[in-house]
C-alpha cells in the first residue's frame, strides 16, 4: 500500500513538471535571482557576528566605527534582499497563472472530448469542482509553496556551508535532530495525503450537492422541502468540515513538533557552545553567528514542515484533476472514415441492440428505413427507447450489435463531425447561453450576417417579438433564458436550427412545454423548419404527428407498430389506445 502511494506521488509530480518546465527560461531567472536573494540573506548572521566581534572584554570597549560598519552592511545585503524577494513573489504569480491557465485549458478541452455517458455518470457540481477547486489548490501551492520550498533548500544549504567553516563539531548537533526531524516528516506525510485526497472528495461531492439543488430551487420551495434540502447539506458539509479538519490536524500536528526539534538542537549548540568557549576553542562572535546559523538552517525545516501540508493538498487535487485528464475520450474515428457530403437523407437501422448497462437491453433487433425529406415519428410510453434512438444517430452512443446507414454509408465509417454537422435538433429542454438572441440564434453557423440571423427569426415566427424589445436582436438573455418565456426560448432555437440548413432534422418533444395557443405558432415555424429535410419527430402528443409519412410505435424497445395516423388507427393497437386515451384525457 505505502508502496502503491509513493508510486503514485511520483508519476503525479512528474505530469505537474511537465506544465511547470513548459516555462524553463522564467523558472530559471526566478531560481536564480532566489538564490542570489538568499545569498544575500545568509551574510547577515556572519556580519552580526563580527558586529558582536567589536564589543571589548569591559564596559564601554566598543569600535564604534567598525559596529557602524557592520551595522550598515547588514542594512544593505537585508534591503537588497528584500527587493529581489519581492520581484521574485511578482514573477512567480505571472509564472503560476500561465502554469494554471494550460490546465485549465486542457481540462475544459477533455471534458469536450469525453463521451457523453461520461456525464450521463458523473454530477456537474463533481466536475466543476475539479476545474474550480482542486485547480485552484494547485495555483496556490505554485504561487506560495514553490518558493517556500526551494528558499528553503538554498538557506538550508547555505546556513550548512557558513555553520561548516566556522566549527565542524558544533554541527554534529544536527546529526541527531535531523534525522528526527526528516523520520517524524514522513511519517505524517505518509498518513496526510489519503486524507486530502478524501477531503477533496467530500468537497467535490457537497458542491455537487449545492449544484443540483441551486439548479431545482424552483421545485424544491414548491413542495416545501428546504428543511430536508438544508438537513442534507448539513450532511454533506458536516463530511466535508471533518475530513477537512482531520487533513488539517494530522499536517498541523508537523510543525510544532519540528519546532520543538528544533529548539533541542539550539539548546544543545548553547551547551557544548559554552564548552567550547571555556576550552578556548571558539570565540564569542563565531558562537553568535553559529547561532544565528542554526537558526537559519531550522527555520526552513520548520517553515517546509508547514507547508507539507498545502503541499500534500495540491497533490490530492492534482490526482483528481489529472484521473479526468485520464479518461478515456469519445473513440477516434478510423482512419478510413469520409466525410458526409451532399447528403440526401436517406436512414436505415438495421438489427439494432443496444443497451447502456450490462444486460439491461433498451433496444432489441429494431430495423427501420426512413426516405430522404420524410417524416418519422417516434411514439410510445416513457422508458420505450426513443431518445435512444436518437442518441445512436448522432453518435452519442454506439449500438452493441447492428448497423445504422446514412445515404448508404455505414455511420461508424462517417466522421463523427460531419455526421452531428448533418444533423440540427430542437429538444424540449431548450438551451441559450448567456448573451444576445443575435449571438444564441447566430450559434448554428459560423460568422452569420445580421440579414441571415434575421430571416431566420422570421421564418421561425419571432422577428415580431424580437422586434419589439427595447434593445432587439441585441438584447441580452441571461440566466439560461428566464427573461423570456419558454414558447419564445423554443422558437429561437428553431431559429437556430433554421440557420444551420442541415438536410436531417430531430425534434425531441419541442412543444411538450408550452400551451395550445403557442404549439400552435411553433408548429408553424417546425413546419418551415422540416421542408425538405429527413424528419425525426419524437412526440408525447399524438395530435402533432398525424400527418406524419411514417410513425413507428416503440415498446420495449421494439417496434410494435408502424404506419401512417390513418392505417395505425385502423389496425386497432396499440397505437389507436394511446391516441384514445390522449382523446379522453382531453
């Protein structure tokens, strides 16, 4: 297991070098000037030993003129010290920032080449605490704990070298704290870092939580759940706080205990410093200094310890973030795969299987042919397998066994690319990004005029009521549309659709969620949007898809029926039930 963990601790450090080294020049002026402003440091206790080397054996026997000297040198080497640390914590703040603006990038890259049951099994509050948080942990080690750590090692061997030629045998002292020092360390590194990796768990796993409640508010103060809602937040934050906590005490336990090492081996320096003394084998400036020394040489001890820490939390983040990096992407297209040119629209399923969990089959030996600039029409009761279907023609998902063609060519022959540009989808959960109606319908094609943008909204039927707001197709929608009303989000997303001129459409339920009147306007704008396009309608009401040319009715994952309106009625199945129960309901 230990060794497990520290293989594991050495391949993460080895990905966080490669987007550190990616900046070699940068890394090595900051290293540079940090060991010249540590050099600088370090000659102060040496010049305070000569300062102290100016006092006589009797009162008032002090070389002024040398204690000035002295004095000020030490100004000097402290100042100019100060001033390259204070350049240096400025470039290291540029530095990290590029570090993390490359992972950040590659994360939001990854989370657009993973496949889409990656989400499908993943909560969105998990993932983006791992682009927010966990990123975030490691920008602040790199910032902070970077220049801790290699100040550390300068002053740590510097302080080694001065201690060395003033007594080689007063810093036998540190033959034995060291060692203790270095023992106690990785001991409680080696229990700290399973308990950041849990904290950054539990922390992911609560914003989750928050996530999916902030986005169901609506619902939950409908039917009056915030006190459960609360109570099981103070669950997942009560998790959170305790593993926090318990990744906290075990690292905070590290540097008062290294600090007490520490003052053993600056008692023990007084005690055979004194002895020394006595015997004439060192002289009282060499002892301060040497003091000072040792100071010097324990601190960064001491200040590594604490910041071991931060350190171990920015390697359990690392490891999240870079197990996402590691996921496998949606599967390549082989090299003989073509693109999908002058598409005609014709579609066939050929003994299609397919099922999303191990023996659990959605579909079962489907087969069907849909004719170029035909309509489809996908019917059945909830868990039938209809966003299924759609799912494997856009190559979300593959099917297990069978074949799907477009225009005769096998899909998975077909970049999957060209495939999804050959497609356009109207869905009943409509989305719109944050900004203008111009920019949200203009998102289907790339760099559209404002004249294509606007006939596009005339043709959907809502250039009026864009028309009318005060600031038009410039008016900004936000907070996913909540500033307009659901017939409208659907109407500008047939916009959108308009705009893409694909030659297959799906529309997903796209007027389950508004009322007669206004499936009335978006049937009109649905009806210019399917002109001369292959159609795939999935509906919940049966009345929108009478005139349809084909209408497959799926159960079980099969097709039990298929037919016009007319014939399907006439047969007597189970068809005909749900449009008479749709008939009675109403």
């Amino acid at each position: 297991m230990e060794h497990r963990e520290r293989s594991k601790k050495s391949i993460t450090l080895k990905r966080l070098w490669v987007y550190i080294s990616e900046y070699r020049l940068t890394l090595l002026i900051i290293m540079t000037l940090n060991i010249a402003a540590n050099m600088l440091m370090l000659t102060g206790p040496y010049l305070a030993g000569k300062a102290m080397g100016t006092l006589g054996s009797g009162p008032g026997q002090v070389d002024f003129d040398k204690l000035i000297y002295y004095c000020v040198l030490m100004v000097i080497m402290y100042l100019s010290s100060s001033i390259l640390s204070y350049f240096i914590a400025r470039m290291m703040i540029r530095y990290s920032q590029k570090i993390i603006v490359n992972m950040r990038r590659d994360v939001f890259n990854k989370f657009l080449s993973l496949p889409v049951d990656y989400f499908d099994k993943n909560q969105t509050g998990e993932l983006l605490s791992r682009i927010t948080y966990d990123v975030d942990t490691i920008n602040t080690s790199l910032s902070n704990d970077v220049i801790a750590v290699s100040t550390s090692v300068v002053t740590v061997i510097g302080s080694l070298i001065m201690m060395l030629a003033i007594s080689p045998v007063l810093i036998l002292v540190f033959a034995v704290t060291v060692p203790m020092s270095f023992l106690f360390t990785k001991f409680i590194t080696g229990r700290t870092r399973p308990l950041f990796r849990k904290r950054s768990v539990k922390l992911g796993k609560m914003n989750a939580y928050m996530e999916e409640m902030i986005s169901g508010h609506m619902t939950i103060k409908s039917y009056n759940r915030e006190n459960n809602v609360v109570s099981k937040f103070d669950e997942k934050n009560d998790e959170a706080v305790k593993a926090y906590y318990k990744s906290e005490f075990m690292s905070g336990v590290v540097g008062p205990s290294i600090n007490f090492i520490n003052n053993i081996s600056l008692t023990l320096i007084g005690l055979f410093g004194t002895i020394m003394f006595m015997n004439g084998r060192i002289n009282i400036d060499a002892i301060s200094s040497f003091v000072l020394y040792s100071r010097k040489f324990a601190g960064p001890i001491n200040a590594v310890a604490n910041v071991i820490g931060e350190l171990q939390s920015a390697l359990a983040a690392a490891d999240r973030v870079f197990s996402l990096l590691d996921e496998d992407n949606e599967p390549a297209d082989p090299s003989d795969a073509v693109e999908l040119a002058e598409v005609k629209g014709e579609i066939e399923f050929r003994n299609i299987y397919f099922e999303y969990e191990k023996d659990n089959p959605i579909i079962t030996n489907f087969s069907f042919t849909a004719k170029p600039g035909s309509v489809t029409a996908i019917v059945g009761p909830t868990g039938a397998g209809k966003t299924t279907i759609v799912n494997l023609l856009m190559r979300y998902y593959d099917p297990q066994k069978g074949r799907i063609f477009i225009d005769g060519k096998d899909v998975t022959k077909i970049r999957r690319n060209s495939l999804r540009k050959a497609f356009t989808m109207v869905l009943q959960e409509t989305w719109l990004f944050n900004g203008t109606i111009s920019e949200n319908i203009g998102y289907a094609k790339k760099d559209p005029s404002d004249e294509e943008i606007r006939e596009a909204a005339k043709s959907a039927k809502i250039d009026k009521f864009i028309s009318k707001l005060p600031d038009g197709y410039n008016t900004l929608i936000t907070d996913d549309g909540l500033n307009i009303s659901s017939g409208q989000k659907q109407l500008i997303t047939i916009a959108r659709a308009l705009l893409a001129e694909a030659k297959l459409l799906i529309l997903d339920e796209a007027t389950s969620n508004v009322d007669t009147r206004t499936e009335v306007q978006i049937r009109k704008a649905m009806l210019e949007l399917m002109s001369g396009k292959t159609c795939f309608v999935i509906a919940h009401r049966l009345s929108t898809i009478k005139n349809a040319d084909n209408i497959l009715v799926v159960k079980g994952g099969n097709i039990v029926e298929q037919g016009t309106h007319d014939e399907l009625i006439a047969g007597n199945g189970f068809y005909k039930e749900m449009f008479e129960a749709q008939f009675m309901e109403i």
